[in-house]
C-alpha cells in the first residue's frame, strides 16, 4: 500500500553515464536513504529502472515527489529532454512520461545544473554570486550561477563546457567533435592519459603499468584514483594532465564569465586534493591579464558525489512549491 504523501522529503535521481543514483532527501539536503544499479541501455529500461528504484524508496519513505538530473539538452521549461549523449531519450517529454509511470509528480533538471543548485543550497557555492559548479566525473556537466540564480541561457542549454574543443582534431569525443575539453579533463580523460603515459613512458614502479599490462580494458577512472592516492607514478602524472587541461579550460571560462566562485564536483571533483593546487597554478597562469585581475577562488565540493540527487531532490521540492503557489 502507498503511503500518504509527504513534501518534506523528495527523492533526487542521477542519472549517469554509467550508472543512476537514487536518494530519499530531507529539506536541509540530508540524505536518508539510496539505492544504485548501472544505468540501462534503452528508453524503456531506463523508465522501468527510475520506477523500481522509486516504488522500492516509497515502501520505506513517504515521498512528495521526484526529482531527475539528466546529463542531456533539455528545453528552457524542462519538460522535454531533447537529446542526451549517453542516455536513449530524444524530444521525449520525460517528466510526463515518468509522472504517469512512477505516479507521482516528476520533475527534471540539467544534472550541472541540479549539482549547482545542491552547492548552492547546501555546499560550497553557498553564498556565491557569479558561481560556476564544474562536475567533472565521466565527463563535464556544469552549471552556472549568476547574481545568485541559475543561468540556462536562450535555449535551456547553457551552459555546456566539456566540450569546448581544447585541442583541435584530438581525442574523439562521443559528441561526435574531435578535441573536447572533458576528453582531456574527466575520469574518462584519466584513464585514456594513463594508456597513453604508459606506452610512452616507462614507470618501473607503477602498479597501473603491471595491471593494463595483464589486462588492458581493466582500467576506470576510480583505479587511477586509487592508485595516484597510493603514490602511483603513473597515476600522479595523468593527474599533473588534468591539472594543467583544467585550468586552461578554466582559464577560458573566467575570460567569459568572470566567475568568483568554482566548485569542483563530480567523482574526480570529490578527489580534488590530489590535483587543486596544480589546477589553481595552471588558471592563474592561464587568464588573461594574469597578475592584474582578481582570481576565482577554486574550491573542491563539499557534497561530494551526492551534489546531483541532492539538487535533484531540491528541484523536485522547489517545483511542488511553485505548482502550490500557483494554484493558490
Ligand atoms: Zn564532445
């Protein structure tokens, strides 16, 4: 039997390349309760998925409504997602679809952008006024925050960073682009620099060398950050690379936006402490008029990889709040 509903707790659902994340969040943004699975290849397993993950939460918790963070082009209202490089929805009205599968209200939101709101409320863009939250995790989602408001741009799809061509005709990116900025700056990006380090370099000492010697595909980004927090030479220096491409890109940025504020978030964000004194180094160097201007302060997330359900549950609790008002 569904329990009674309850608009003080949400749930936020991140839907990531690789996998989604589903959490019961409570109005100060406090996780209760999350469940995980890999994310299915089609439409239609997705949808099964997001509706077994929330009937399972909505035997436990009585939930108000849902929040979805898709890595995708979604319309300025956010009732359409137009086109998501690692998910199967294309012009698909997905908070009505959902709504009427899950039976509960729906809402969805740019996964940079949810991150964003989350850092903003509950983390370490809070206070900020022209803030960029960077989630650097299999790629790059970000969000931008300015005069305290979340900027969608012109057509709900500002503001897409990760790819930004950094080098052109270079890595191939899924986008269908040569050279994007989160292929040399992503978990992704991690693992493809150790490969190459390794087949031009020699690291005696490095366990990642023995390991993609023996099995070559076994490689993740989380590997590389286990092994670099070890000490792993070869690790070290696939992080001395994102460093240097992190800043150059945010270098880049600042020269646009003027930021005051970067958090680093996302799973390489959450590891920031292996690569942020680098990264600040590398933007300073990198801005225009470096030396004579003031310098964003850069910051590692204080909600670690929970930044998207939690700011997918505070846009669900946010949209509850607006329908109430407008119906009043
Ligand atoms: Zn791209």
């Amino acid at each position: 039997m569904a329990r009674p509903e309850n608009p003080e707790l949400t749930v936020g659902i991140d839907i990531g390349g690789t996998s989604v994340r589903a959490s019961v969040v409570d109005p100060q943004g406090r996780l209760l309760d999350t469940l995980r699975t890999a994310t299915p290849p089609t439409s239609d397993s997705l949808e099964h998925c997001l509706h077994r993950l929330v009937a399972e939460l909505q035997d436990r918790w009585a939930v108000g409504a849902v929040g979805v963070a898709i890595a995708g082009f979604l319309t300025p209202d956010r009732q359409v997602v137009r086109f998501a490089p690692h998910l199967a929805w294309r012009e698909a009205p997905v908070p009505a679809i959902l709504t009427e599968r899950l039976g509960i209200p729906v809402f969805a939101e740019h996964d940079g952008n949810a991150a964003a709101v989350a850092e903003l409320h509950f983390g370490a863009a809070a206070g900020g006024h022209n803030s960029l939250v960077l989630s650097i995790g299999t790629g790059i989602g970000a969000g931008m925050i300015m005069d305290g408001r979340i900027y969608r741009g012109s057509f709900g799809v500002a503001p897409e960073f990760g790819h930004l061509t950094v080098v052109p005709d270079g890595r191939p990116c899924s986008c269908g682009k040569r050279g994007c900025w989160e292929r040399y700056c992503s978990g992704t990006a991690l693992v493809d620099t150790v490969l190459e380090l390794l087949a031009s370099h020699h690291y005696p000492r490095s366990a990642l060398a023995a390991e993609s010697e023996s099995d070559p595909g076994s490689l993740t980004g989380r590997r590389v950050a286990a092994a670099a927090a070890d000490g792993d030479p070869a690790a070290l220096a696939a992080y001395g690379d994102l460093a240097r491409w992190l800043g150059y890109g945010l270098g880049m940025i600042a020269d646009v936006f003027d930021p005051d504020l970067v958090v680093l978030a996302g799973g390489v964000g959450a590891a920031s402490g292996l690569f942020l004194d680098d990264a600040r180094e590398h933007y300073a160097a990198a801005i225009t008029g470096s030396g004579h201007r003031s310098l964003a302060r850069i910051r590692g997330t204080q909600l670690g990889e929970s930044a998207g359900v939690i700011g997918a549950a505070q846009v669900a609790r946010q949209g509850l709040a607006a329908r109430a008002a407008g119906s009043q």
